[in-house]
C-alpha cells in the first residue's frame, strides 16, 4: 500500500493565491463584462528591459551552434552570474562571500520552500504574523507544525509573531526557544521594513540561542530609505546565524523568467543531536546538487544583463515606475479616510479594512462594489485579520483606475 504523506492533509484549503484565483474566475463568470483590475498577487506587468532581452537573444543565438552550445549548468549556477551577484549586491556593501556561497536558483519561492529540508523534523519554527505562507506551508508538510486549528488559524507547534499596527509591525523576540526564524524584509505582505538595529536583536537572538534566520530578501530592490538594510549580512554577525534569499523577480521582471539566488555562508551552522556543528552551506549543496539541474544558460545570462551599466539603468526604471504607482496607492486611499502602511520601501501596501469589515468582506466587497482584487490579509495568518494587501505591480492606469473605483465605494 503506498501511504501517503499525512501531513499534507492537514494543510487548510488550497494555496492563498490559488483561493483568490478561484474566487476571481466564479465572479467573472457571473459578470463577464467586468473589466476586473487585478492588484491581487504580487506579480510584475512591464516587460523584461531592453538589456535583459538582448542578452537572453545573444545566449540563444550561442545554443544554435556546437561551438557555444552548452548542456547542463552547474547546478550551482554558471560563474559568470555569480562573481557579479558577489560583487555587485554584496562586496558594495562591505560583504565579503565566496562564490561556493551563493546558489543559483529557479526560484525564492522554491529556495524558501525546499531550504527546510535540511533541517530535522523537531525544530521550533518562528515566522512573522502576517507571513508568506509558502514558509509555513513548507514546514507543515514536512510535519513540523503540529496541527492546523481551523478556530484559531494556527498551527499548534509553530510560533507566530505578530505584527500589527499596535506594534508597529515590529516583531517581538519569542518568549520560548525557537531554532528556525523566517524573516522578510522589505515584508511581504505588511511592505514595512526593520531598522539595523532591530535586526542586530534577532541576529543576537540567533546567535545566543543556536537558531537559524532564514532571510527573505526578494523586495530589497525597493528601499528607498538609505538606513534601511539591503541585506541581512550588514548586520554583525549575520554571517554565523543567516541564510539570504534573493530574486530576479521582482527587481527585473524574472516572475515568468526566473531565476533567483540564495546565500548560504560557511560559517552558518546546524547541529547534530549530539551537538556537533555542521555546516550548512554543504548540506544545501548536497540538497541543490540532487534534486535541482541548474537553471537555463540563456537565463542565467539575461540575470548577467541586470548588472550591466545599462541594465542597471534600465531596471531602476522600472522600479521607480512601480513606486510611483505605490505612492499613487497609499496617498489616495489615504485621502479617503483609509489606514495605509507600507509603499515607501516596498511594492505591497498594507491597509486596515474599514469598521465592519473583516479581511474577506473587505475583499469581496472591493470584487463586487469596485471590480478591484486585492489580497485578503488573513490569507497571510491571523494577524493579518482586518487587513488586506494591494500590489503596486500594475500599469499606471490600472493602479489609478483602482483608486479612484475604490474612493468610490461607500464602506
Ligand atoms: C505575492 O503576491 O505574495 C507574491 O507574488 C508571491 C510570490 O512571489 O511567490
């Protein structure tokens, strides 16, 4: 009898996006004519930049002919692509890495999800509250997180740290031990951000308490506060305690395209049960080595393009253009009367659903009154109860078409 993984039975509905995706579908069919304005998932709308695309026509070119054919990459990802990742996102900042330390990948989503493998089914996991839930989802299939109380919308061995507007969305240190800590910043969905020092405190935490910080950094490209961090290793001490995922998606268009990258330093450590310290970096090589081959040359050399002069130019373009829509979000939902966070440092903009509405009434009510989808905040954890999420991803007269629609709308 093949026995299935339980785990995944435990796992409440289907995955948020494709919830929101059913919803959308069944109020379309009902009003075909709605012409639907989607600032729901968090997915980019303007083309790969002129740099990106003549790249990935050169690498083409190159595997139409023998001699510059190539077959596999590493699996690690081709050199080429890595020294400029090093030099580019971390030597500029005063990182040193080796290039046996970065990890190319298809994918944040997947590298959030997979890296938990290499860590043993016992371990206390933390995550932020509103959070991703491809973290929490990962560590429940693997059995780590108990079972999912549908009252609550807990999981009852995972540790949630909320993040609210009292707090300032600022997470409070746990008050038990936990050895595994996911942390996004810029956030994904609340679009806040921490401060150095705030960081420096879970980089302590970590440090003093053997645990790991899994750091999700897919939005950094969208700081525009010079204080904020880029990366988890500008903190002393990061380099002992932290795992750093980055992606092409979001800074360059790569959601369709993808390619993505993670940092996994030397110096990180797990331990066996008898308390020897293992590194990580070659249990992820190991993991990676095995069950992924590499991502498209021709990829990898349109990731090569973003750190081109022009590409640079290029991308930063974009990203101005998504902010502006950000602003254009948060100062007219603002002007209505509604609580905005986030926008500034980030492309996700995190509202409080006006009184009487909860997360879904909100969401509902925005599909039906405004033909508007956004993202309902609960999907993100409980804390995210009252909230809803909206993406600066679309085009400029999508996103102010949805602002004015939304003004409208009596709540
Ligand atoms: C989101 O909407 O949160 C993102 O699109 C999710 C992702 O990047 O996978």
């Amino acid at each position: 009898m093949a026995y299935v993984n339980e785990n995944y039975l435990k796992l409440p509905g289907s995955y948020l996006f494709a919830n929101i995706a059913r919803k959308v579908n069944a109020f379309k069919q009902e009003h075909p004519d709605a012409d639907i304005i989607r600032l729901g998932i968090g997915d980019v709308t303007l083309p790969l930049v002129p740099a990106v695309i003549e790249a990935i026509h050169r690498a083409t070119d190159e595997m139409a002919k023998a001699e510059t054919f190539r077959g596999y990459s590493p699996e690690q990802g081709y050199d080429f692509l890595i020294e400029k990742i090093i030099r580019h996102d971390y030597n500029s900042r005063g990182i040193e890495l080796s290039k046996d330390e970065v990890f190319i990948s298809d994918g944040a989503k997947s590298d959030t999800a997979n890296m938990q493998e290499i860590f043993g089914p016992d371990n206390v996991v933390a995550v932020t509250d509103p959070v991703y839930p491809v973290y929490v989802d990962s560590n429940a299939m693997a059995g780590r997180l108990g079972d999912y109380d549908s009252k609550t919308g807990k999981w009852t061995n995972l540790v949630y740290l909320p993040c609210t507007a009292e707090n300032n969305f600022i997470p409070a240190l746990p008050d038990k031990k936990v050895d595994m800590i996911y942390l996004c910043y810029p956030n994904n969905p609340t679009g806040t951000t921490l401060t150095k020092e705030q960081l420096k405190e879970w980089v302590d935490y970590a440090r003093e308490n053997k645990a790991v910080i899994l750091f999700d950094a897919a939005y950094e490209a969208y700081i525009t506060q010079p204080e904020i961090p880029h990366s988890i290793y500008e903190i002393e001490g990061a380099k002992e305690v932290a795992i750093e995922f980055r992606s092409f998606s979001k800074n360059a268009g790569f959601t369709g395209t993808r390619c993505a990258y993670t940092v996994v330093p030397k110096s990180v450590k797990g331990y066996t049960k008898s308390g020897e310290a293992v590194e990580l970096n070659a249990l992820w090589n190991r993991r990676h080595s095995t069950k992924f081959n590499g991502v498209a040359y021709i990829v990898q050399r349109g990731a090569e393009a973003v750190y081109s002069e022009e590409g640079q130019r290029q991308i930063r373009e974009v990203i101005a253009y998504y902010m502006e829509n950000a602003r254009i979000i948060r100062e007219g939902l603002a002007s209505s009367g509604l609580k905005v966070f986030g926008g500034v440092n980030s492309p996700y903009i995190w509202l409080k659903t006006p009184e009487g509405y909860d997360s879904w009434q909100f969401f509902d009510k925005l599909l039906n009154n405004a033909h508007v989808v956004g993202t309902p905040g609960v999907g993100f954890g409980p804390s995210g109860e009252g909230y809803f999420r909206l993406t600066a991803f679309g085009s400029r007269e999508n996103t102010v078409k949805a602002i004015e629609r939304i003004k409208s709308v009596r709540f």
